[in-house]
C-alpha cells in the first residue's frame, strides 16, 4: 500500500516584526549608553637619546621646580608650603587664570615621585594642556 503525501506549504519567514526589534533594542542600547570623557594631560617628554633641548622664546612660561627634599618653586621664587593647595594658588596668580601658558616641570632626579604628581595634579586640575617635563642629557660613560 502506497501512502501519498500530503504536499507541504511554502513555509516564509516573515522578517518585519524581527527588524522592529532589532531597531527597538539598537534604540534602547543608544539612550542608556553614557559616554565618560576622560581628560589627559597632553605630555611632551623628550627622549633621553635624541631630545632636543628647549628654544628660548619670547612667550610668557611657567616652570615649577622640584627639589630633592620635595619643595617647590615657581619662576625661581620658593613657596612657603609645599602641598597642592599652595601651588595652585601660585600657578593660578603666576598665570592669571591663561592655562594656555606653556608649564615647565623641572624635577631634581632624587625628587620623590609623590612631588611630581603633586605638580602634575595641580596643573591639570587648573587646565594646564601644554606640559614639558625638562631632563639633562645623560653622559657617556667610559
């Protein structure tokens, strides 16, 4: 006995409702997303083998000096304390309020690193972008 068939429908996908979601969940992912902007302190170090020294300008700089025993000073002048309060008070009068002047960072090479942040900190937390952190050329050794 032979049995027939029965003959199938075409089955279709309808893909309409399949984009509606899709569109709907790509909507939904785009109003909840929060976007962080991080800010970065744009840094210029120079190479220990090839850097160049600095080119004497006629512009207004800034540059913070950072001593061994972690004291700073600002254009050659010492200040009384040295934590990140006083020093963006003395950046903040020594700029008058242009973070676009150009900041110099000198540290001694005994300097903690500690104080050297402290100096970064400050000038980012005043706007400072153009940052140079100054080195000497290291000597051939024979």
């Amino acid at each position: 006995m032979k049995f027939r068939r029965k003959s199938r429908d075409p089955v279709d996908i309808n893909l309409a409702p399949l984009i509606d979601v899709v569109f709907i969940l790509l909507l939904f992912f785009v109003v909840t997303t929060t976007f962080t902007r991080e800010t970065q302190l744009k840094v210029d170090l120079p190479e220990a083998v090839s850097g160049n020294p600095p080119q004497p300008t006629e512009l207004k700089q800034l540059e913070i000096l950072v001593s061994a025993d972690s004291s700073f000073s600002l254009n050659g002048r010492q200040l009384a304390k040295n934590d990140l309060n006083s020093l963006m008070a003395a950046l903040q009068k020594e700029s008058q309020g242009d973070a676009s002047v150009p900041l110099i960072i000198s540290a001694d090479g005994q300097a903690p690193h500690q104080a050297v942040i402290i100096a970064m900190d400050a000038a980012a937390k005043l706007g400072f972008s153009r940052l140079r952190i100054t080195t000497v050329e290291a000597q051939a050794q024979p």
